[in-house]
C-alpha cells in the first residue's frame, strides 16, 4: 500500500494524492513526526484530514472555519482533533504558519 497526502490546494481544494506524486511536485522533501503519537493518534489525524476532502481552499479563513483550508491548518486541526496542539504558536493570531508547525517542540524530523 502507498503512502498518501492529504493538502489543501487552490484548486481544487482539500485532495489525497499518492506520497508519489506530491513529492515529484515539492522541492522540500522534509518529513516531519509528532513527539510520542501513536498509531492512534496518526490514525486519528488522517481520519480528520481525510473528512475535509472536497472542501474549499482559502488563506482567508479563521481557526474555527471548518469548511475552508490552507495546508498548516490543516494540519494544525488534524492534530488538534487527535489531541495534540502543535503549531500552536500563532494560534492566538487566528492563523497557522508552516513555519510554527516545523519549530513546534513536539514536531520532530
């Protein structure tokens, strides 16, 4: 089984693609893992990303907005639902920086 990404793109919004195919189109091939998840937790992450398929993609969109993406919120609310709170740095600004995600002290790559 190939491993699969969910993202938030422009068009056309929230998509899974193969782990392929997104890396053939990034620069950045960094991987990056949440300090002391589990299976679960990453089961239960993905679940979440994967119910946002479909949906819009906007930078102008709040924390709470659960039916409009950008790619680190998506992440950041993935995580969130699983019960973990990384990038939340900038969450006090209403947003999510890619940034924040990276730095986050239980992101590890």
């Amino acid at each position: 089984m190939e491993l699969g990404v969910y993202e938030a793109l422009p068009r056309p919004g929230v998509v899974h693609q193969f782990a392929t195919k997104y890396w053939s189109t990034v620069d950045d091939e960094s991987q990056y893992y949440v300090k002391d998840a589990e299976d679960a937790d990453y089961k239960m992450a993905v679940a979440y990303a994967k119910s946002q398929v479909g949906d819009s993609y906007g930078l102008e969109t709040t924390l709470s907005n659960s039916s409009v993406w950008y790619c680190s919120k998506l992440v950041y609310k993935a995580w969130k639902d699983a019960g973990f709170s990384i990038g939340s740095l900038d969450e006090y600004a209403g947003v999510v920086l890619p940034s924040s995600l990276i730095i986050d002290v239980d992101t590890v790559s």
